[in-house]
C-alpha cells in the first residue's frame, strides 16, 4: 500500500473516491471540502496536503507543463465512456503497481494503457 496521499477533482465520480478510501487510500475530495473553485485553487489545497491530485481534467497538463505550476503528483483518468466500475478497477491497478512512481509525475491512464510522465 502507497503512502500516498490523495486529492479527487470535482470532475472524479464520488463513487471512485468511496472505493479508494474503503480500501484504506488516504483520500480527500473537492466536492466535499469547497465545491466550484478553480482549478488553481484545486492546485494550492493539493499542495498544502502534499497530495497527488486524481481528476479527469486535461486542463492540469497545461498548469503542470505550460504554467509549471508546481505540484506533488497529477494522476488524469483519460478512459470517457468506460464504467465507474471499470475506471475504479484500472486507477487501483495503477495505485498498486506504481506506487513509488506517481510522486512528481503526470500520470495518464487510459483504457489501453498508462502513461507516467517526470514533470521536473
């Protein structure tokens, strides 16, 4: 288990942070700790908790690339149309098998494949 610690994006399926936490990930949502900020707000949280943030919103590429805005970790699920149950099952496969490579790393995971970037 990753020592890791987690911020879901508005964007996630609450269902998908009920499931990590249930497995005992350290997790905190947006939804619950101040719905509708900006994207760069979703950043400065993150970065107070030290947590890598999971979101479905390729805008956090431009901030991490473009804008160099720092940050711990962006984890983007790029897998539109799949089910929750599906994006619940390939997020925990990457979670468990990458642990040691999602801090400071942009990391993509798409239906087909997984993709983890060093940002710095």
């Amino acid at each position: 288990m990753s020592l890791n610690k987690f911020l879901a994006d508005e964007n996630v399926d609450f269902r998908i942070v009920k499931a990590l936490r249930e497995d005992k990930y350290e997790i905190e949502a947006i939804i619950e700790i101040n719905p509708g900020i900006s994207d760069h707000e979703v950043l400065s949280i993150a970065n107070i908790l030290k947590a890598i943030i999971l979101t479905e919103d390729k805008d956090f590429g431009e901030l991490t690339f473009r804008l160099k805005k720092p940050n711990k970790g962006i984890i983007l699920i790029r897998m539109n149309g799949s089910k929750v149950e599906e994006k619940i099952r390939k997020l925990k496969e990457v979670l468990e098998n990458h642990a040691d490579e999602l801090s400071e790393h942009f990391t993509v995971i798409a239906s087909d494949k997984v993709r983890i970037r060093k940002m710095y």
